[in-house]
C-alpha cells in the first residue's frame, strides 16, 4: 500500500495531490459561474453558486476525513490488534507485529495463495500417481511358459479411478480456492495502484457538480467502503483462521483423506469467509452512501459483476 | 433502529443512563459464574466479555467528548446527536447481555440433554469407535459446556465414521476394480488360443462404487469444513467480532456494518451449534427408528484364484440390499447435503433478522446465494 500511505515526510500522496487539485479545480469553476451571476446580475446564477460552495467545502471536508482515517490506519500495527483479540496469524504469513493492516493483508493473501497452490499441486500429483497405478497391468503365466502359455492378465489398480473421481473433485475446490485468494489479491492490488488515484478525486470532483452529486457521493462511498474495510476483513480473516492452520507439506501422502480436509479448510477460508466479507462491505457502502446523499444499490450491482 | 424523536431524547436520557451504568455494574455478575473463592479480573471475565466491555467504554467515552464539545461551543446539533448516539449504545448493551445471557443459559442446557444421550447412545449410534467418557462431554452434561463444544464433539465423530467408511469404499472400488479385469488366457505359440474375462460384469458396479466413494468423500469435506468453521467461530466470533460490531455500531455511519457484525457473531457462534444439535437428533432419530442405519453393513468382496477363476461370494446382493445403500445415503445426502445447508440457511435466516433489528438491512439474495 505504498502508493495510498503517506511517507513521512514526503508531503502529500498522489490521490490526495489529485484530489487538491480536484477540489481547486471545482472552486474555481464554481467563482468563475458566481462572477458571471454578479457580472449578469442574475440572482438565480448566484443563489445556485453559494448552494455549491457550500457542498463543494462538504466534499473537502469528507478528503479531510478520509486523509485522516487513512493516515490512521496506515499507522496502526497490527500487534495492537493482535493483542485486543489475543488472536495470531496463520505462521506461515510471517506477519509481524509492527505490520500495518495493509501490510498484513498482503502478507495473509499471498500466505494463502502459496499453502493453497503447494496443496493443489499435491493433491495434483496424488491424483497423477494414481492415475498412473490405475493403468499398470500385469501378466501371470502359470503353466507351459514357453511355448504353450496359460494364465492371467490383471489390472490391480483399476479399482483406484473411484478415488481418482473423488480426488479430483477436492481438486476443483482447491483450485476454486486458490483463483478465489487470487482474485481478492488482485483487487487488493487494484484498491492500491487505482482506487484513490482515481475514483476519490473523480468522487470529490462529482459531488460538487449539479446533477452529478449522486454519482460523486456513490463514487466516494464505495471507495471508503473498499479502501477502508476490505483489507481490514481480510486481517479479520486471518486472525480468525490463524490459530487453526497448522498445514503441514508432508502430511497429504500418509493418507489421501487429507485431500478433503484440505479442501474444506481452504474453501472456508478463502471462498466462504471473503463472502461474508463482501455482505459487510455491501452493508456498510450502502449505508454510506446514503449518507453522503446517494443511496446505491451495491448488491445488485455486485450480482451484476 | 428506528431514531427516537429529538424531543423525546431528553426525557429517555437520564434513565437510559442509570439503566446503562446499572447493567455494566451487574455485566459482571450475569457473565461470570459464581467464584468459591476470591478472583483476579482476567478470572472473572473471558476474554470476549473484557474486550466488548472495553469497546462499550471506548464508545461511551467518545460520545461523552462529544456531547460536552456541543455543551462547551453551544452546538445543539452535536449535542442532539451524542444524546442519540447514547441511546444506541444503550440498546446495543441492551441487546447483547440479554441475548448472549439467555441464549447461553439455553445454549448450555441444551448441550447438557444433548451430551448426556449422546453418552447413552454413542455406541449404537455408529460412534462406538468415539470414547464417550471423554472429559468433555461429562463437562457437558453437568451443564460446563456449550452448544458450540457439542456441534464440534458431534461433528469430530460424524467425521470419524466417514473417514473410515471412505476408506472401506475405496477398498472395495479397488478389489472390484482388481477382480473384473481379471483375464485368464491360454495361447499356444501362434497357432491360437483363448482368453476369458469371468469377472467383467463386476466393472459395471464400479460406476456406484465411484458415486459413493464421491459421496462419502463429499461428505467428509462437508463435515470437515463445518468442523474447521465451529472451531473458528468458537476463536474468534465473540473475542473478535462481537466487540468490533459494538464499536461500530456505536456510530451513525458504520451502524449498519456493526449490526451486522453482531448479528454474525451471534447467529454463528449460538444458532449455528444449536443447529447442529437439532441435526444430531434427527440423526438419533433416524437411527432409534432404523436401528441397521446406525452402520453401513459389511459387504463380501469377490476374490480369484491362482488361475484367474473368479468367485462372487454375493458381492452384487450385498452392494444392493438396504443395510448397505440405506445408511449410506443418509448419511452422505441427508447428514452431509441437505442438512449442512439448512443449517447454513437458518443462521442467515436469524443473521438477517437479527441485522434488520440491530440496524443493518442485509440484502436477502446475497444471503441466499451464499446459503
């Protein structure tokens, strides 16, 4: 989350360098309109300029806030919350104490995304090994074997394809699983590199606009709701999952019934429990939204996507 | 939550305060249970309890700074909006005790009948592979446990029977499969010859065997992820969620989301276990009226001799008589299909009104897509 959190002292971060510049741009259309109305005199012109401001000083606020809530959480480690819940990351996530939330969040995911893949990929490889058992024959000669012969063929793994037809059901899961962490990577990426950059500003700038306020304030509650609470979620998430993934790399060969435990475990943890997370986000955009003057119907435009 | 009337507040005020301050006084006494002898304060709160406590002050202590910054610069608006915001903590407080209080209490009670039949029938219920005097479940029975700790030792032994019927299915795929492609051969140099395969009608059992072994390792991954989501409920749900809910929903713009939050830590951490426990008797009940449904029969598997003839030994009548099929498909489309998600669908069903009524209107479809 380089590109959202301030360097100290570094000045300002290019979303709230677009934003400023937004805004700047927003006042100066809206003076511009107002001498216009006192140049006319057209008191209609003027009326509606004041009404503008005043909502356009609205949208300069809510950056402010927003600016402040990111700074907060941007400095807010992880140990601390660690340490509300007396909860810890799965190991293999290496999330240190002094991560901030956005850290960890990549930290989780990317855990995530490596432990499903390397079980994928064994699981995989279980299946092939079986696949190739399945097709061994062999020949037993039990009388006259040399010019007479008389005996029996067998295929001793045939019988394996039922597991095989099992396996690879817990191997869609698995890899449902894992494009499922690489989608939420990808957006948590994408909430990084182009959600502030540009839907913020765009956001701010729309809401001082007359018949554009909606749109501004929807623009800007679902960034809030995104930015905001999705890489808490995923922290939630991990924290929740931390102390019940004690995966070990060796243990899917002892049994192949671990293949399914497996495939439980990465469903709930990366199919199941992200879901819940976008109800909550949906609940809390909507409800920001409608604050902000915009009510939006996010869960079908989520059903859409 | 519906906003009471400005005018209105001033009067509900005062004695939702005494009634706010009167209830933290007393959260003690309602949460901890009654201590023989002197004890610390990490003894008498679980952790959950301190942390919901502690977001319940944090919540108070902000609303107060904002009502005497309306006082101290005269801003009525503020000061409205701290008495209202007061109030909503009020209710959450309200809610919480009352709701995490009386469905313990009910959780508890229910998990005790419940361990104590489960002590009595565990054999004949097809867990006689489980040890039923475990501590735990004499914990339950005198009313120690929960609900939670019930579904988990319930759901440990469903998981247990599956796992080893899963490992008798693929055994017997695999000598089925071994004994149809049996082919005995006789040739005599090119001059010509004979091979015969006696067992290869068995191969077209194989496809059932394939669907079985399908279903019961469908249900092994059922249960197994309803097991991994009772343990993370039972972690994190109330030390978690339920204090963050209460943080959130004490302020207007993210009411929703913490209503939500609250309605997901209950719904998950009491009405998910008791469901859990309503499966457990249909189980027992099926078994009680179905006493051969508690196991899945033994089935004879066919064999070969050293020259490739092949025996049956009633493998067929086996696979196809009511001992065998009738168990299995409860317990791998009933117990482990259909059940999971009504389970799934009843603790959305309460998540939702439960949301509704803390503050949060959560989307019906979404919920039951993911149900």
């Amino acid at each position: 989350m380089v590109g959202v959190c301030p360097i100290p002292g570094a000045g300002v971060t290019d979303w709230q360098g677009l934003a400023i510049v937004g805004m700047f741009i927003t006042f100066c259309a809206i003076s511009a309109i107002y001498m216009l109305g006192q140049m006319f005199r057209n008191p209609n012109i003027t009326a509606w300029s004041r009404l503008e401001i005043y909502q356009a000083i609205i949208s300069a606020m809510i950056i402010v806030l927003i600016s402040v809530s990111i700074t907060a959480a941007c400095s807010t480690n992880i140990g601390d919350m660690m340490s509300f819940s007396g909860l810890t990351f799965p190991a293999s996530a290496k999330v240190l104490p002094s991560d901030t939330y956005f850290d960890a969040a990549t930290k989780e995911l990317v855990a995530m995304r490596n432990l499903n893949y390397v079980f994928y990929d064994m699981v995989r490889a279980d299946v092939g090994e079986q696949e190739k058992q399945a097709t061994r024959s062999e020949y037993k000669c039990i009388i006259l074997c040399g010019i007479f012969q008389g005996g029996y063929s067998i295929q001793p793994g045939a019988g394996l394809y039922s597991r095989i037809g099992a396996l690879t059901m817990a191997m869609s899961s698995l890899q449902l699983s894992l494009f499922t962490v690489l989608f939420q990577l990808w957006v948590l990426k994408y909430l990084e590199i182009g959600a502030l950059l540009i839907l913020l500003p765009l956001g701010t700038f729309f809401r001082s606009m007359p018949f554009l306020r909606g749109f501004g304030s929807a623009l800007i509650a679902i960034t809030i709701g995104l930015f905001l609470l999705y890489p808490f979620l995923i922290v939630l998430n991990g924290l929740m999952i931390g102390n019940f993934f004690g995966l070990s790399y060796t243990a899917l060969k002892s049994t192949s019934n671990t293949a399914y435990t497996y495939a439980a475990v990465f469903f709930i943890a990366n199919v199941f429990l992200p879901a819940l997370n976008f109800l909550v986000i949906i609940i809390f955009t909507r409800q920001l939204s409608a604050m902000l003057g915009q009510e939006v119907d996010i869960s079908r435009l989520a059903q859409m996507v | 939550m519906a906003k009471i009337r400005p005018a209105a507040a001033p009067r509900l005020l005062a004695p939702l305060l005494i009634a706010l301050i009167l209830v933290l006084s007393v959260s003690s006494v309602l949460f901890a249970a009654p201590p023989p002898t002197p004890v610390t304060a990490e003894q008498a709160f679980l952790p959950w309890q301190a942390t919901a406590f502690a977001a319940l002050i944090v919540s108070f202590l902000v609303i107060s700074m904002a009502y005497m910054i309306g006082k101290g610069f005269e801003m009525p608006m503020l000061e409205l909006w701290a008495k209202q915001e007061i109030f909503q903590v009020a209710v959450t407080v309200v809610f919480v005790i009352l709701l995490v209080t009386g469905v313990d209490t009910f959780s508890k009670t229910i998990a005790a009948d419940a361990a104590k039949e489960f002590k009595h029938n565990g054999g004949s219920l097809g867990f006689a592979d489980l040890d039923t005097s475990t501590v735990e479940l004499n914990k339950m029975e005198s009313g120690g446990g929960s609900a939670m700790q019930f579904a988990q030792v319930y759901t440990k032994s469903q998981i247990t029977y599956l796992a080893a019927q899963y490992n008798q299915m693929t055994y017997y795929s695999e000598t089925v499969g071994k004994v149809s492609t049996v082919s005995g051969y006789c040739y005599a140099m090119s001059a010509g010859g004979f091979s015969i395969m006696e067992g290869r009608y068995l191969s077209d059992t194989q496809g059932s065997l394939g669907g079985a072994v399908s279903a019961v390792s469908s249900g092994l991954t059922a249960m197994e992820g309803q097991y991994f989501l009772l343990k993370i409920f039972q972690g994190s749900m109330f030390s978690l969620l339920l204090p963050l809910g209460i943080v959130l929903r004490s302020f207007s713009y993210t009411r929703a989301a913490g209503g939500l939050l609250i309605a997901l830590a209950l719904g998950f951490y009491i009405v998910f276990p008791v469901a859990v426990i309503v499966e457990y008797n249909i189980f027992a009940d099926y078994v009680a009226h179905n006493p051969s449904g508690a196991t899945i029969s033994v089935v004879h598997m066919p064999t070969y001799n050293k020259w490739g003839e092949v025996q049956e030994n009633n493998f067929v009548a086996d696979l196809v008589s009511p001992g065998f099929s009738e168990p299995l498909v409860f317990r791998t489309v009933i117990l482990t299909v259909l059940l999971p998600t009504l389970k799934i669908f009843i603790t959305l069903t309460f998540v939702r009104w439960f949301a509704v009524i803390m503050g949060a209107d959560v989307d019906v479809s979404s919920l039951v897509r993911m149900g």
